[in-house]
C-alpha cells in the first residue's frame, strides 16, 4: 500500500523509501489529496484509512490528507 501510494504520487522511492533528494513539500495539496482517494477506492478501506490517517498525524504535506477521509 505505501508503495502504491508513492506510486501514485509519482514519488521517486526504492521499495517504498523516499529518495532523499525529493522535497516532499513540491507536493500540490490536489495531487496528495486526489491521490488518497484513489487509494482509499481500490484497496482494502479499512487498510487504506489506517496508513493515511497515519500520514496525518506525521504531518507537514501529508495534513491534507484529513480533507479527504471519509467523516465517520
């Protein structure tokens, strides 16, 4: 899943590692957000919610993700 998320993202990473000369900061809030909704739309939900909600509470570009999550 990390790796399909990376995938979609076009993040450049090795087996899900980020290279560390990408600056997750360029991330357009559209691209993490749309992003996230097509990984929560074809993998496990309940999968998919608990690794972006992760990505939440880490912060930084991966905040606006919460605007994506389906409202409980």
């Amino acid at each position: 899943m990390i790796v399909s998320y990376l995938d979609l993202l076009e993040i450049p990473h090795s087996d899900g590692i980020i290279e560390e000369s990408f600056d997750l900061a360029s991330l357009p809030k559209e691209r993490v957000q749309d992003a996230a909704r097509t990984l929560l739309a074809s993998t496990d939900r309940t999968a998919a919610e608990l690794y972006l909600k992760y990505l939440v509470v880490q912060g930084g570009p991966w905040s606006v993700i919460e605007e994506a999550l389906p409202t409980e």
